[in-house]
C-alpha cells in the first residue's frame, strides 16, 4: 500500500473516480503512480516508455473505475493488474514491430493470482457475498449487475425502470453499505 494510504483510502479515491470527480483522480495519481511506474519499468525495462505506460494506466482508470469490482480484490491489485496488462500489452506490441514475438520467450509467470490469494480472495468472497445478503434485493442485483457484471448505470435503470440519476444514488449508497458491512 503506498505510504499513508490505506485499502479504504485507495478504494475511496476510485469511487471517487468513478463518480468522475477530478480532485480524486488527482489524489489517487499522486498516491499510486509512482508504484504503479514500478510496476512498468519492471516489466518494460525502459523508463520512457514506463512513464507513458503509466499515463495510459490512469486514462483506463479514469474510464473504467466504475468497473472496479468489488468481489474482495484490494485496490491495488486492481491497479497493479491493470499496469502490468499495459506494460505486457506495449511489451508484445514492441516485439510484434521487431517482427520476433514469441510468447514463450517473454518469460513472464502467470500474472493470475497463486492458490494463497485464490484462498484469501475466496474467504473475502463469501464476506462480500453475507454483505450483499443484507442489501434489499434490487439494490444487490444492481451492485451485482454494475460491478460483477459489467452492466452500464443506464442498462440497469432501464432494467430496474428507475430513473439514471437514482441507479446512481442506489448503487453509491449500496457501495457505502457494503464498505460498513466489510470494516465489522
């Protein structure tokens, strides 16, 4: 966790992200970048190209933190995984124009997680699951649609035939419930 952050910070700021506030953007930037640009020149080897690794790491999230799950990941490994997909992404994209990929040559280990995190993530799943159980029923299918799911706000207020403006409010007030109910 970089320093003077917490899990909840972290997972604040991409809330706030998702809710696309720029003050939060700013701040989860300056909170994690700089281990996120580890994460890049670690696998590119090249401090350049990390650095624009990097940028294009926050526009994902800037686009896609409504997406972040919440089946028990911690914040950072959902950023770390999005900055080594990037990092592998331009890495191949590098050797494709060198015309000698080769997938085996990469060297890479699986970036999936190993049995221990499986293991952990399987405990805070059925945590996350109990906390979903204490949420009225369509306040959970939409949580479950938004963030499990995929689901657009707007695909989900047609399902639920709520206006957007209130899907939103749901799912904001869900995701506070849930953020209660996982800190007991």
């Amino acid at each position: 966790m970089p320093e003077g952050h917490d899990k909840d910070d972290i997972s604040g700021l991409i809330l706030g992200v998702s809710l696309r506030d720029r003050r939060a953007f700013d701040r989860l930037y300056r909170a994690t970048s700089a281990k996120l640009f580890g994460v890049c020149l670690r696998v590119l080897g090249n401090r350049p190209e990390a650095e624009e690794a990097v940028q294009e790491v926050f526009v994902k999230v800037w686009l896609k933190a409504d997406r972040f799950s919440v089946t028990g990941q911690s914040p950072m490994s959902w950023l770390i995984a999005i900055a080594r997909n990037q990092a592998i992404d331009r890495l191949r994209r590098r050797r494709e124009t060198a015309g000698n990929l080769d997938d085996a040559a990469l060297g890479m280990r699986d970036p999936g997680p190993g049995p221990e995190v499986r293991a952990i993530q399987a405990g805070e799943r059925r945590r996350l699951d109990g906390c979903l159980g204490e949420l009225d029923g369509d306040r959970a299918a939409a949580v479950r649609g938004a963030y499990l799911d995929g689901d657009s706000y707007a695909d989900l207020a047609r399902r639920h035939d709520v206006p957007l403006n209130t899907m939103r409010t749901w799912l904001r007030r869900s995701l506070m419930r849930l953020r209660e109910c996982l800190d007991r």
